[in-house]
C-alpha cells in the first residue's frame, strides 16, 4: 500500500458564547455544547480544519497516479467529558473563504484578526452568511449569535457523499476517522477546471459540528445535541490541532492499494514455515522527512532444510506470503503511526526479494519508529519485530 499523509494549512475554533474571538493559534480545536447558568441559551463551539488544495493535487497527479484511492480526515482526542449517549459528528465542506487569525482561547484583550463565530476573516470583515444561502449550502445556529459557519449539505448533489458523520458512544474510541473521499474529489476537480457535479465546490476545508435537529433523522427532534437546552447533554471533544506541541495534529489521509506480485523468471520461493526469520536489508537507520524508502525483505527459514549444494544455505533468499503486511508505531509512545491493513500495506514482490514502500512526510520529525511485518504461514499468524527501527530528521 501507500499511506501518505497532509497537515493541515489552517484550523481553528468556532464559539458562539465569544462571536467575534479568534483561536487560530490555540493547541485545541474543540465541539461542545454546554449550558451555562448566565445564559439561557446552550454555547455551542464547532471548528475548521484546512489543508492546502496544491499539495492535495501534488498528491492525487503525482503519487496516486490513477489508481483507485481514499481520503480520510483524522483528529486525534486530547479530552472527552459528556458522551453518555450515541451521539454523532457531523463533517461538511465548508462553503466560504476564511483566515485563520493569531488568536487563542480567551486571550487578554480577545485577538479577532481572524475567523470566529461571527466572521469569517476578521471581526468588521464579511460574517458568515445566515439566510439567501447558494446552491446546496446552509448553516444553523440557534439564539440571537448569528453565525458558526456555512457548508455544503450535498442533499441535492448526485453521485456525492461529502457529508460524513462518525457516532461516539461512552467507550468508544473518541479520536476523529472518517472518510472523505468525494469531499477530496470535488475539490480536486474544481480546482482543475474539470466538468461534472464536482465542479464549484472549492476548497474551504472541513466544518466539525455535533449533530443538531436540522441534521439528525429523527423528525420528532426528540434527540440532538447541538444547542440542547437539556443539562445533560453537555458533550465536550478536544482534539489537538495543526498547533500542537505534540505528534498528534491533523490529517488527511491518503491510501491507495500499490500491490504488485510480479517475480518475473525468479527461482525464489515462498517461505513455508512459521519458524522463519525475516530482516529489512535496506534499512539505513536515518531518512529524511520527505525521503519515500522502498524496504526489501530479506527472508529464510529459521532451520533451512539439508541439501546438497556449494553455496551456503544461508544466502537463500525466501517470498514472504502473499498474505504479508506492514506496519509502523512509534517507539516512545508504542502507538500505530500506519496499521496493518489487508488492503492499503499488502507487501509487494518482484524477482528481487519481497517489498514495501514508505512515505516518510507522513511521520513526525525527530522522532524514532519501528517496522513491523505481519504474515500468514501454515495457519500460523506472525507478527515479526527485529528491531526494524529507523528514524525520520528534518532535511
């Protein structure tokens, strides 16, 4: 497979209770609603992520290269409180320009050179529209703060899915994962010009909300969290933001199947015992963050079989299975940076040996990972750690 992934160029929150503030600079982005006693109304926050459309198609015309891809937009959690019930996210294109400010969280003066519940440059600039919306784009608030963004619902758009959700329970994981896939696409397209229901929908970045009547199925309006009045329905996600001084901003994730099984007139074969030993035998130890490594595996049984030969068994390179994967933690925290995955970090093999390849952008600078493979053999599932470790610089 190849994983590659995007930072984001700007985000930044969104609060209601402080129209005009900016958050451009702050280490969180962050949805609530919560329901203060000096105001009737819940406080509602949702925020804005964006990542730059030329380095969007630098991937899609230089990497993918036609091949069939997806698009998914991660945020990982700092803090959870509230989330008692399923309740869901909802993450739409956003329909307007806006900038993301030097502003942070209830900053002495309040900044306002950037976006906020109000505005979508600067307090006194354009706000954010709340009625004569364009084509298939809306926006919601609730209370006498006009504003909170405007985005495409795509009800209208045929053949588009560029409204996602993901549902949060009490014990379910709480860091953001969803496809985005025909978001990409349509502001691919738009941006090259090209024809087709794609085309006019431009890269604004993505609106994060929680789910409010106007967006959630039940037409009774019996449940929804945005700007519920109801005490307990104060759900709060913090995730870290382009910011941080942690390795866990935004993403957009790009995945695409380059597997390949071509071992031409090799006279290899596939390893066909669990008691095997596998090392990568290109592994340089230090890559630069912009390097993509193609690693090659070097493999052999652990107990070669006897036969008669001049050469040293030992030199006898081995197939992993086709059912091979990689896939890369980081060392200090032991987290997943890139999981196994059947699809996306399938191993490829040629007449040379079996292989991968990594795109070092995606990984954090300064930091040390470690490769791990993952195979298949005589019903025995293998997960393979030789301390395959590397470390990504800045260059």
């Amino acid at each position: 497979m190849a994983v590659y992934k995007l930072f984001p160029s700007q985000d930044a929150t969104m609060y209601s209770l402080f129209p005009q503030m900016n958050t451009g600079l702050d280490e969180i982005i962050e949805i609530s609603n919560l329901n203060f006693a000096l105001n009737s109304f819940p406080q509602v926050s949702r925020y804005l992520v964006q990542f730059d459309q030329d380095e969007i198609d630098n991937v899609i015309d230089g990497k993918i290269k036609g091949v069939q891809w997806d698009a998914y937009l991660r945020n990982y959690i700092a803090t959870a409180q509230g989330i008692n019930l399923d309740t869901r996210l909802y993450i739409y294109p956003v329909s307007g320009a806006w900038g993301m400010g030097t502003g942070k969280y209830l900053d002495s003066p309040i900044v306002t050179n950037g976006v906020s519940w109000q505005y979508q440059v600067q307090s006194g600039s354009a706000q954010w529209a709340t009625s004569g919306f364009g084509a298939y784009v809306t926006a919601s608030y609730s209370g006498s703060n006009a504003g909170g963004g405007t985005w495409y619902t795509g009800s209208s758009l045929p053949g588009l899915d560029i409204v996602q959700t993901q549902t949060f329970s009490y014990r379910s994981d709480k860091d953001l994962n969803v496809i985005v896939t025909d978001t990409v696409k349509a502001w691919y397209t738009s941006s090259k010009n090209l024809t087709g229901s794609y085309t006019n929908i431009v890269n604004n970045g993505f609106l994060v909300k929680w789910e409010g009547y106007n967006s959630y199925e039940d037409a009774t309006g019996n449940y929804y969290v945005e700007f519920n009045q109801n005490k307990n329905t104060q759900p709060v996600l913090q995730y870290y933001s382009v910011d941080t001084h942690t390795i866990y901003p935004p993403q957009l994730e790009f995945r695409w199947r380059d597997y390949v099984w071509n071992t031409g007139s090799s006279t290899q074969t596939i390893v066909g015992t669990s008691q095997v030993y596998a090392s990568i035998i290109n592994n340089g130890g230090f890559f630069y963050s912009q390097s993509i490594q193609q690693f090659r595996v070097d493999c052999r049984p652990q107990f070669p079989p006897i036969v008669f030969q001049t050469a040293s068994i030992y030199t006898t390179n081995y197939y992993l299975p086709t059912a091979s994967y990689w896939a890369i933690k980081d060392l200090d925290t032991n987290e997943y940076v890139v999981d196994f995955d059947s699809n996306y970090t399938q191993i490829s093999a040629d007449s040379t040996s079996s292989y991968f390849t990594v795109y070092m952008n995606g990984l954090q600078p300064e930091r040390y990972y470690t490769i791990l493979l993952q195979t298949t053999i005589a019903g025995t599932t293998l997960v393979l750690d030789s301390n395959y470790n590397f470390k990504v610089i800045n260059g």
